[in-house]
C-alpha cells in the first residue's frame, strides 16, 4: 500500500478549521490580549465613532431621498389640484394637503409647497406657516423648510432675484427677493400683518450644521405689483412672529 496520502486525507488538511488555520486565529487572539484596559476601552470607542459615522450617512442619505421622491408625489397631487380636485392628496393617509408652488427662477429651483408647517409635513416639503396669510394676500406670508433639503437652495437666491407662487386656484404671482438676514427663531422680525403683500422664506442656519439651532436665514420678498416705497421695513420690529417649528 503507497504511504502518499489519499484524497480524503488532502481534503481534510485544507478544510476550515484545519491546523492551516491556527496562526491566523492564534494572531488575532493575540493582538486583542496585548491590549491594556485603556487601549481596549480607546479601540472600542473608535469602532462606535466609525459606526456612528456610518448610521449618519445612511441617514443623511435616506432623508434626501425621501425628499426628493415626495416631492414627485407632491407634484402630482398639485397638479390635480389645478386641475380641480379639491380633495386630491399626495397619499392616501396623507394628513396634509398641497397649497402652492414656488419657483426660483434664476437657479431653477421648484419646490411644492404644503399647507401648515408642522413637523410632519416638513419632512416632505416647504410649508406655510398657519398664522400667516395665503401667498399674495395682504400681510406677510411665511414659507419654511428644512436648510438640507427643499430649502438648501434658499442660500442661493439674491437680491433682485424673481420667485414666482402658482396657488392651488391657480393665480400665479411673482415676488422679488429683497435683503437676507439671520435672526433667532423668536427674533424674527417678521410681522404677518405688515402693510402690503409680502413673502418671507425662513430656513435653519447655518446651513453646514448637523443639529438644530436657534438661528433662522431669512428671505424677504414683496409682490412685484406693488407699487410705492417697500413695505418691508415694517417687518422690523424684533418678535412679532416666532419661526420655531422648523
């Protein structure tokens, strides 16, 4: 009988857990053993961080597209709108109804625009806030959103620069974007009662920061129809209207 070994007996060598694999488990082993207390606590601690890390990207990243595929199902809803159904939602359990479209003409920015900024609907687009008129009517209007997503652009809108709302009725107005300013969310400055017709647009700043601050970048705009010296140095006096919700 031939002393070379058989197949069953090569086989057998170069199975997982195999003496072959030893060195390799013995190695890791090792380096984890000649860890002190406060290495091992300092590894661990960077093994959270880097997760960490990583859940805020995926976030970061659902949120976006979360954004951007509601605002799809928000432009279609609005769009029936137009087309008369009063009662068209952009899903079913939709809590939350479509009132207007905004559009930044020079950087081609489009957001649909819901009713009442609370929390909810926030997170699928720019809101207006309850206690402010209708676009358009007399007073100051107040459109929020969130500075990473639907209002990221909102940084990029200077003075001079035409923003036009088509309303759920359909009437179509065009706003001219006047000075930008960063107040606190219960110094804002804005008065819903001002004379004229106004349009303020309100964002978290900055717009880098990961948490939510007190701070608010501000946008204001008056009706191009209107005629006659601004109306927005009423909007001056401090606390007239708290931006807190977004």
């Amino acid at each position: 009988m031939s002393d070379k070994p058989g197949n069953d007996a090569i086989l057998e060598h170069d199975k997982p857990g195999s003496d072959k694999q030893e060195p390799i488990k013995e190695g890791r082993a090792g380096f984890l053993a000649r860890l002190n207390a406060l290495e091992t606590v300092v590894l661990a601690g960077i093994l959270l961080i880097a997760l960490a890390g990583v859940m805020l990207v995926g976030k970061g990243f659902y949120m976006k597209a979360k954004a951007e595929f509601s605002q799809v199902l928000l432009k279609r809803s609005f769009e029936a709108q137009l087309q008369g159904e009063t009662n068209a939602k952009p899903w079913p359990w939709a809590d939350f109804s479509t009132e207007a479209e905004i559009t930044a003409l020079r950087i081609g920015k489009t957001a649909v625009v819901l009713a009442g900024a609370s929390g909810e609907a926030l997170a699928f687009g720019p809101a207006r806030l309850s206690n402010t008129p209708v676009p358009g009517e007399l007073g100051t209007s107040v459109i929020a959103a969130h500075r990473d997503t639907h209002f990221r652009w909102l940084k990029d809108v200077k003075q001079g620069d035409l923003l036009v709302i088509t309303r759920k009725d359909g009437t179509n107005l065009t706003f001219r974007a006047g000075t930008s300013r960063i107040a606190r969310w219960d110094e804002s400055g804005i008065n819903a009662n001002a004379p004229g017709r106004n349009l303020v647009l309100a964002t978290c700043w900055p717009f880098d920061a990961i948490e939510q601050g007190p701070l608010r970048y501000i946008v204001n705009a008056e009706l191009v129809e209107d005629a006659g010296p601004s109306t927005l140095a009423a909007q001056g006096e401090p606390g007239k209207l708290p931006v807190k919700s977004f």
